[in-house]
C-alpha cells in the first residue's frame, strides 16, 4: 500500500526551463512534507519542506505548492540547471502516530539537458 | 566535516554470515534511523531511536537488531544474513521534534551471495 506516489518515474528538461515534479499521498493525516534530491551513490540530502498549514513555501530557485484537497504537492525547480540532474524523492509524516516516521514516494529521475 | 557517516560503504557477505554496519552523526540530534533502500528504490524506515530509546520498529525481522550506545551513535547488526537482506541501508538523524527535517547519511551498500 503505497501512501506517497510519484508517478513519473523520469523526466526530462532544457537547462534554463521549469522543472515540474509531483508527488499524490492518500493519508490525510500527512501533515508535513519534505522533498529530498539524492546523486547516485550518496544519500538523500534534504531540499525543500512544507507545513499542511501553508500551500506555497519558496527557497531560490525552488518552490513546493501543497494542495490539501487534491492531496498533491509538487516541487518547481526555476531556471533548471544541470546540476539540478538527480533522483527527487517526495515524503510525508504525520502525527497520527506520534512518530517522526517519513513515509517516502519511489522518486522521480530528473535529467537536466544543457 | 560529515554530519551522519556510515562504515563501511559497501559490505559483500555470504549467505549466513553476520555483519554490522555503524552510524554516528556529529549534528547533535536525538533522533535517529535506519532506512532500507530495496533494489525497486523503495526507501523505508526500519528503525528509530531516541536518546538511546527505540521508538519505531518497522516490523523488521528479528535478525536485524539496532544498537545505540550513545544518542550519536546507531549500528545496525544483522544476524544469518539471507539474499533478500540486499539493499541499501541509509542511517539518518533528526532532532526528534514532530514534524522532522532528517539527515541522511551516504549509505551502506550490503550484497549477500
């Protein structure tokens, strides 16, 4: 039972344009999600958060917009650079069980064309 | 200057065997986790502690067993190793607080022949 999906598995972009990434949840008692970005052969690395309690949080070049009723979020990554190319993943916690537990989409492989 | 640090990187084992693979982060964190990484890149959560005290435990095998002789440090040992325990494992630290921003370590790739 997979609660936080990413549907695309890849996506490419021309360096410079918007990438557009999404991730669906299915539990509302998500209440705080993270998106990580991982090169291969190291770990996540923490990127962008946001509380279920605001629907836009901006951080340079990278924004995540929540919609609570769709239980969507997406991350856009503007002007997309070639460093930017790597594994994002989208995760979720709650505090339905009083635990810090992230609940993690399978990532989306992001190719940045220069 | 790593914040969470994981030895050794790669660990290639035979079937049986047990082995360990150590966690310590320098952040100052309460919290921290063991997460598996499977060959269809699914990350979950295995375990979590909390100044020493287990707080998550994902329903793992007895086999696996978390230690943490101090809140900076998590070693994950895992008994009779079997060919499905091939993985990723990636140690992650947090300060506890809900919600939670975690840091992740580089991860330890285990392969079991």
């Amino acid at each position: 039972d997979q609660q936080v999906k990413q549907n695309s598995p890849s996506l490419s972009v021309q360096e410079g344009r918007i990438s557009i990434l999404n991730c669906d949840y299915t539990n509302s008692m998500f209440d705080y999600f993270l998106w990580y970005k991982k090169y291969p052969a190291e770990g996540p690395t923490f990127l962008i958060s946001i509380s279920s309690i605001k629907d836009k949080n901006e951080d340079g070049r990278f924004t995540v917009f929540l919609n609570k009723s769709a239980k969507h979020l997406s991350l856009h990554i503007v002007p997309s650079q070639p460093g930017d190319s790597a594994v994002y993943f989208c995760a979720a916690s709650g505090r339905g069980g009083a635990t810090n537990k992230l609940i993690f989409g399978t990532g989306t492989l992001l190719a940045v064309q220069p | 200057d790593t914040a969470v640090s994981q030895t050794p990187k790669y660990l290639v084992t035979q079937m049986g065997n047990d082995k360990s693979i150590k966690c310590e982060q320098n952040l100052g964190h309460d919290t921290m986790y063991w997460y598996k990484q499977d060959s269809k890149k699914f990350l979950k959560i295995m375990f979590s502690y909390n100044n020493k005290e287990l707080i998550i435990n994902e329903t793992v095998p007895n086999r696996f067993s978390p230690k943490s002789p101090d809140k900076a440090h998590l070693n994950l040992h895992i008994n009779s190793l079997e060919l499905g325990d091939s993985a990723v494992y990636f140690c992650a630290s947090g300060l506890g607080l809900l919600p939670d921003t975690q840091y992740f370590g580089p991860g330890t790739r285990l392969t079991v022949l």
